[in-house]
C-alpha cells in the first residue's frame, strides 16, 4: 500500500503499514520528529511548524521517487504553497523595480495623498521611500540605521492598510524596551492614543483573556516581548488563526531572532504564517555573519523562503571562503529586493560634535590605587606564560575589568568580578582599608570635572544631559553626588541585557525616560549604562548633549548610545554634543582611541547594503586585545 500522509490536529502523520519507508529514509523522518504510532506503521510528529515539516517531508518524497498519496487537506496546503511562492516572485520583481527606480509614486495608489492629508506626523522623504517599498514588497525588512524613524513608516503603513480594510490590527513582538516607544510613536504619527493590549509580564490569565478576544473585542496594538511569546506562542496562534482577524505582525530588533534553532526565533516562525502582512526592523541585519538574516526572511515568507537551503550553504560556503562579494552578490539576487536600508548620510542630520576630552585630575588616594594595580597587573603578567590558556583568559579579562574599575570609582575594586579572584590589592593592607573607606577620603576627580561640566551647561541654558557610565556603582556613586548637589536625576541600568529585563524594570525605564524628555520636569540628568539602555530609547528631542563619565571596548554599544541625541524628528536642526571624561595617562586613552578607531571603521560599514561588522571589526576579544596592547 502506497504511504499516504495527512495533517491531523497539529499532528503530521504517515500511514505505511507495507512498510514502503525504510533504512536511511527512516532515519531522516525521525531526524525531523517523527516517532513510531498507533496502528504499527504509522509515524508521528508534532512539529513546532506543521507545513514547513510537511514541505520537507513532500520535498524529500519526491527528490528520492518515494510514491505516496496526501490527504485533502494536505491536497490544498500543496495548491496554497504554490500561490504563496508565485507572490514571493512577484514581491521580488516589485521590489526590484522599486529599487532601481522603474516602480513610481503611480504605482502606490491613494498611499501618498492619505499620508499627506490623514497622518498627523509629515514623513520624511526616505520615510516615505521605506514605506512605499515595504507596501510593494507585502513582506519586507527594514534595515535602516538607528534613529532613522522605522517605527513611523510601520505606523503609516499599518494606517494605510487599515483604512482600506487590508488589516485589522497591529502586534508587535521585541524587548520589552521598545513597548514605550511603539506606544508614543502610535500617538505621535497618527494622532490617536492607541487601544493597547500589552502581552507581557502580569497574570497569566489577563494575557490569555486578550489572546481569547474576538474580532469586536480586538486591540489597536498588542504588543509582546520575546520571552513571552516563546511561553505563550500557541496561544498567540489561536489570536491570529481563530479570531477572523489579519493581524499585521511586526519583529522590532529583529536581531535577537538570527539564531538557527533559538527558543524565541522558534516561537516567533511559529506564529508568522497566521498573519496577513509581516515586517522586520533592526538596524543590524547582519552583526556577525550573513546568515545572520535568515531567519528574518523566514519570518516574513514563512513557507516560500526567498533563501531555500541550496542557497544558503553556498552563501555561507562563500563566506568561509571570505569571498564576500560573491556572498553579496548572491544576497542581493535573493533578498536584496525584499528589504530597504537607509544610510546614515540620507537623514541629513545636524552634525555631531566630538569635543576634546575632558582631563580631570586623579585624587590622591585615587591615583595610588591606580599606580599600585597597575603595577601589580605587570608583575602578575611576568608569569603568565605558566598559565593554561582558559584560566590565563580569564585572568587578563578580569585584570581589564579591575583597570577600568579603577578610573570610573575606586571603591569597585572591593566587588566580586565574575569567574575573577585575584586580590590586587594583597598584602597591601592599608590599600585593601583605603578602598573599603574610599568615599570617606576624597571625591572622584572626574565627579568634580563632571560637576563643572554640567554647571557649565546649565549655565548656557542647556539643562537635559544624560552621562553614561558602564558600571552600575558609578552610575549610583554619580547619582549621589549630583543630587547632594542639587540636580534632578534619573537612573537606567539593568544587570542583564535589555532583552531580559522584566516588564516591571522596563516600565519604571519609560517612566524614568519619559519626565527626562518633559521639558517642564525637574528630571534634567539622565544617568545611565550603555548595556542596558542604548536601544529603542530617544532622547533627541529634548536632550542635545552627552557625557561619557567612562567607556568599555565595546564599539556597537557606544555607537548606540550616540544615536540616543541624535534622531531624525529632532535632531535635523540641533547639534548633538559629546564630552569624554579623562584620567590623564590611564587606561581613558586607550579606550577612548579605540572605540573612536572602530567607529570610524564600523561608520563605513554601516553604509554597505550588507554590513557585516564582525568580518571588519572585532577581534576574538576585544578586552583581550587591549590587554595584549598595554601589557606586552
């Protein structure tokens, strides 16, 4: 008897009682799930995504001539597949066209006249560019550098396609960080105060009455985090699949779904296919590797890849190879049609203001600390060589962290360092009792150069500053000494990256944005760690300068946290300025002259259609390369 297959409530099922499926072909089925059922013969899987095991499934059938009949409704899947790939073809040949100039501004209907008379917010011109590529495509990414105004070319979109009954909702999956921003951009470009139901964090059963709503009872923006959806996906599924909706879905850094087989990219391709329209944003498509994007492209045409895997190995083989024009070449045959990328040079944004480092002078008891571990990291690294390599790596990343501590706030020498425990400080009594009692002796130098800095600024009438600093006592320590002298301040650090910081710290952060932006607030100093808040944030409208009280290696964090004051919507007319606290002769300059060397290097880029930065800018580790470089 031929094998038959069919889809039975989410279960894949093949019947082969004759046991027509043997040896290697077996293999490969339990490879993707499938299990021995009930009658014998029958296999079974239960896969997170039901068509594309199926496509899979059909697909190696017929490429090794293994006879079989489908079910109807398999029947139907198959006719519904070959729609959806002869949409991706024309998708591809839109946005071909779009790119090269040949589809005009006849070609999008009423979209511009009603952006023109019915949103509110004025889109810029690559904003409306963005836009009228993303409604060509049907599904597309947007790849444009931070701070050139995603949000609103969705938000537009999303309007359009509403009013002429296309859409009837908008959900939107990312950090928790960037629930703040989708609601005010809601507000702003569109005019309304959007019906919200935010799908993270709270009670299980307040999420799951939203997911069991029905069409009357639908939201205008739902939006979830990505830890979320990876708990509540098949709940979400039943949202977009049972309630008559067409939810137009939309992954916000889209970044943090590149991995192959990752829990949240999984929970994310689980849901995309119940969707009527699909859009990726991140202004980092590719941070480490090309296929970095494929998961992106898999979320936008769930079951008509425009990267079937044929294609994939060879970018990837092509990659290793370090034929990289090749790769992009063939990248741009792919997907290149399907997503739009504004440059940084076409925001035509006021310039941006490095001024000279600001050098402070070291207190006493802080400049002995700092001589004293560095001359102890010296002597250490004479026997370095008698290390294993993965401890002597451990050593030296945590000799960094010690060095930095020392010229942010001495008193962080007394605080564990993950995987780290020398004492620098042994045998050396009375250094170990001057650090514990550091802030009864003197305060940090740069605090008071910090202190004449914003008096300084005040003075000109410049009151919202935001001071970043890379370790969370220093950003309390700063904290303390700016409000005993007067000034209103708000802090935003987090001890885990943004993607996993619960709901409740994500909304105290928006609280805490949100009286810093209000001009009328008493809330003028934003004090805050690169980690945790250089992404989806703005604080260009009313904030045009920025103190970096220290720096990390970390080039991609510093480059995000430029772009918090320097923003289309506010940042077209207004220089945004930057001031760099300085210990003369310390690790300052070393870190200051690297960061500045790779963003120089990652602002070239950024402007290639295909950045991958890891290819040009980082190497095995960049606090390892700066150890090497001091201590050689």
């Amino acid at each position: 008897m031929t094998p038959a297959v069919r889809v039975e409530e989410g279960l894949l099922v093949i019947e082969d009682s004759d046991g027509v499926i043997a040896g290697r072909h077996r293999s490969q089925l339990a490879y993707w799930g499938f299990a021995n059922g009930d009658p014998p013969g029958t296999l079974v899987a239960r896969p997170v995504d039901v068509h594309s095991t199926l496509d899979k499934v059909l697909s190696y059938f017929g490429r090794y001539g293994i006879a079989h009949e489908v079910s109807d409704e398999v029947a139907r899947s198959r006719a519904a597949l070959v729609g959806l790939r002869a949409e991706l073809r024309d998708a591809v040949k839109k946005g071909a066209r779009f790119k090269g100039g040949t589809l005009t501004a006849a070609d999008s209907g009423d979209f511009l006249s009603f952006v023109a008379t019915k949103i509110p917010r004025k889109l810029k011109e690559h904003q409306l560019k963005a836009a009228l590529h993303l409604l060509a495509v049907t599904n597309g990414a947007n790849f444009s550098v931070p701070g050139s105004g995603k949000t609103a070319v969705v938000l537009a979109v999303y309007a359009w396609l509403k009013s002429i009954g296309e859409i009837d909702a908008l959900f939107v999956v990312g950090p928790p960080s960037c629930f703040g921003p989708w609601k005010a951009e809601y507000r702003a470009v569109l005019g309304a105060i959007p019906n919200v139901a935010l799908l993270a964090g709270g009670e299980v059963e307040d999420r799951r009455t939203a997911y069991a709503a029905g069409q009357r009872d639908l939201r205008d923006l739902y939006l979830t985090s990505f830890q979320t959806l990876q708990r509540d996906w098949e709940r979400v599924r039943v949202l977009f699949g049972e309630t008559g909706a067409r939810f137009f879905f939309v992954v916000d850094e889209a970044h943090y779904i590149k991995q192959i087989g990752g829990v949240w990219s999984s929970a994310v391709l689980a849901v995309t296919q119940f969707t009527a329209r699909r859009c990726v944003l991140t202004g980092t498509p590719f941070p480490r590797t090309y296929s970095d994007a494929f998961n992106l492209f898999d979320v936008l045409w769930p079951r008509s890849t425009p990267l079937p895997q044929s294609e994939r190995l060879r970018i990837e083989h092509l990659a290793e190879n370090h034929r990289d024009e090749d790769a992009t070449d063939l990248l741009a045959s792919t997907i290149g049609p399907l997503f739009y990328r504004v440059r940084k040079g076409e925001l035509h944004l006021a310039e941006q203001r490095f001024h000279p480092p600001i050098i402070a002078d070291m207190g006493e008891h802080e400049k002995r600390i700092y001589d004293t571990i560095l001359d102890r990291v010296r002597e250490l690294s004479m026997d370095d060589y008698l290390r294993d390599v993965d401890l002597l790596t451990r050593l030296r990343r945590g000799r960094m962290m010690r060095i930095r501590q020392t010229v942010s706030y001495a008193k962080l020498l007394g605080t564990a360092v993950l995987d780290y425990n020398e004492n620098l400080a042994e045998g050396d009594l009375s250094l170990a009792d001057v650090i514990r009692h550091y802030d009864e002796l003197e305060i940090p130098g740069k605090i008071k150069a910090l202190l004449a800095l914003l008096d300084g600024l005040r003075s000109r009438g410049d009151r919202k500053v935001v001071v970043w600093s890379n370790f969370i006592g220093s950003l309390k320590n700063i904290q303390r000494h700016l409000e005993h002298h007067c000034y209103g301040v708000g802090l935003l650090y987090g001890d885990t990256p943004i993607e996993a910081t619960p709901l409740k710290d994500a909304q105290s952060r928006e609280e805490v944005i949100g009286a810093f932006v209000d001009l009328d607030s008493r809330l003028d100093i934003l004090v805050a760690n690169p980690a945790a808040c250089a992404e989806s944030i703005s604080l260009h409208k009313t904030c045009s300068h920025a103190v970096y009280y220290d720096l990390s290696y970390n080039c991609a964090q510093y480059l995000q946290s430029l772009d918090r004051i320097h923003r289309v919507g506010g940042s077209e007319d207004k220089i945004a300025h930057y001031y760099f606290l300085q210990y003369a002769g310390t690790v300052d300059e070393d870190l200051l002259t690297n960061v500045r060397a790779k963003a120089q290097r990652m602002s070239a880029i950024i402007d290639r259609d295909y950045p991958v930065y890891s290819l040009d800018m980082f190497g095995a580790d960049e606090e390892l390369e700066a150890y090497a470089r001091l201590f050689r």
